[in-house]
C-alpha cells in the first residue's frame, strides 16, 4: 500500500496508527537486528507505539490530523530528534541524545508522523558505500554481500527493506543519489 493510501486507512480508522508502527517494528527486529542483519537502523524510539496510541486516541475522538498520520520514519543520524541517540555513526557521539529537534523533525511531528528509529550511515556522513559506520556495515538488502551505496544507506535500505514508510537522509556527494 502507498503512504497516501496508508494515511487515508489511518485517518479513517481501518487501519490503526499502533498497528502500522508495530508491524514496521516487527520488521525491524526481524529483519535488522536478528535475522537478515542489515544493520540499517542503529536506534529504535522506545515512544513509538506510545506515540501511536495517542494518535489513535486523537483519530477515535475525531480530531483533525496531519498530512503524515501514522507513518513510520526512520532518521538518519546525522539529524537530531529530541531524546534520541543520535550518534552520526560514530563511537565519539555514542551516547549523546539530542537535546532539541532538528526543523525538519518538527514539521514531521506537527503532520503526525512517527519517529521509528535512527538510520546508520556512513561515519559523519564521510563515505558512499555504506561501509564506515563505526558500528558496522549497511548491508544491502536486496544482496547481502554488496553495498547499499551513499552515506544514507541506512535510510535507503530502510526502505528497500520495510523497515519504515518514509526516511530521512542527507546529501553533500551523492549520499542519496548513489543508492
């Protein structure tokens, strides 16, 4: 199902916000952190189904919502989200949580997207296969062996994957083109 569809069956009740952020979690634990091992998503947002829930709340009440409703996002982390590691790949910001968030995550929040985790990348956004997080490799998840491409290659194998509705990346050398 495409995202405008998805959000239309989210602002309609049939398909609940929880539902959609539970099964993308799924995938993600499947997928990225046992099985497969594409290593795509270094932090997973413990408030996600939290954040769900209260939308579904909002949704029940017949309250407006935004344009992203019950999306799933997973961030690269080279942009801060409040309360999150984001650790740009790198063991000298392991740790670190943003204090703030970036402009873009505000807009996503204000239409109601959800925040699933950070995206690994390539250390600093310092490369283009995919290959130089300090915290190991993207795989590809089409082909194990080979490389996603770009320092987004967390945020595109994300995708490529289902691990999320929608990524976020970032561009300075063909981070997002390449893949």
């Amino acid at each position: 199902m495409n995202t405008i569809d998805k959000v239309k069956e989210i602002k309609s009740g049939k398909l609940k916000a929880v539902d959609n952020i539970r099964n993308l979690l799924d995938a993600i634990e499947k997928d990225n952190l046992k099985g497969k091992k594409i290593n795509a998503v270094l932090i997973v947002n413990k408030k996600a189904i939290e954040d769900a829930k209260k939308l579904d709340e909002r949704i029940k009440k017949g309250e407006k919502t935004g344009r992203l409703s019950g999306l799933g996002i997973i961030v690269k982390s080279n942009i801060c989200v409040q309360g999150l590691e984001t650790n740009c790949a790198s063991k000298t910001l392991e740790g670190w949580k943003a204090t703030y968030d970036a402009s873009v995550i505000s807009k996503i929040k204000e239409e109601d997207g959800i925040i699933l985790g950070m995206a690994n990348m390539d250390e600093f956004a310092c490369g283009g296969s995919g290959e130089t997080s300090a915290f190991g490799p993207t795989k590809n998840p089409i082909k194990l062996e080979l490389v996603p491409g770009g320092s987004s290659s967390g945020s595109t194998a994300s995708v490529a994957t289902g691990f999320c509705d929608l990524a976020l990346g970032s561009d300075t050398g063909g981070s997002i083109r390449n893949p």
